[in-house]
C-alpha cells in the first residue's frame, strides 16, 4: 500500500513542483509527496545537517488549500433554491393538468421562481 501524497516542499516562500522540478509560489501548482518524501528532500544534509531553507507541510495545513466555508454556504442556498423552484414546478404541472385558471397561482409561482433566481445570481428569469 502506498503513502499518500499529503505533502508540500517549501523552500522559503516557494514550493517544490511534482518530482521537485523547479519552483513556484502557488500551492495548488507544487507538486504533493509523501511524508517519507518530504523528510528526504528537506534534510539534504542528514537528520542533523543544515536544512537550506527547506521545510514541509501538510497540504491540510495551507490555508489556499483548504476549503472555503463560503461553499457550503453557497451550496445549501443553490440546494435550497433549487428545492424551491421543484415544488413550484410541481404546483405548476399541478394546475396544468387540473386546467384551473388560478391566473393569480400562476403569477404567484413565476414571482417566486423569480426571486429564488435573483437570490442565487441567476438573473430576474426575464431572459
């Protein structure tokens, strides 16, 4: 069984790329090693040897890589929204084929799929 890839080189205020081929300042374009790897590579010199600059860290531990908690947030309201125009499309296939006439109904649903729409940066449904 293999080691994962959870680990960043760094050297400085750069990372590794993968098979520590050059340098690069973004974190989710370094290249990942395994803690075995990592250890290697920044003690060049032996366990007790300088370092030259070099360090590693776990990919969980770089703040650009972890998750951004707006997502979740986005998510539940695109869950929530979508959720939201299902039951209108219901209710509309509802009236549909009961053949009312509840104009009113009607406009009420298309009003509310409007503002669901507006709400997650869809537009105003107008086109």
């Amino acid at each position: 069984m293999s080691e994962a890839l959870d680990y960043l080189i760094r050297k400085g205020a750069y990372y590794y790329r993968w098979n520590c081929e050059g340098y690069t300042s973004d974190p989710a374009l370094a290249g990942r090693y395994t803690l075995e790897q990592a250890e290697k590579y920044t003690h060049p010199n032996g366990p007790d040897g300088p370092r030259d600059g070099l360090s590693y860290i776990k990919v969980s531990d770089v703040p650009q890589l972890a998750p951004d908690p707006r997502i979740a947030t986005l998510e539940a309201q695109l869950a929530e929204a979508g959720e939201n125009i299902r039951q209108n499309l219901v209710e509309l296939e509802r009236i549909n084929h009961t053949k009312a006439t509840d104009f009113n109904m009607v406009r009420q649903l298309i009003v509310d799929n409007r503002a669901t729409l507006s709400k997650i940066g869809g537009g105003d449904g107008n086109g």
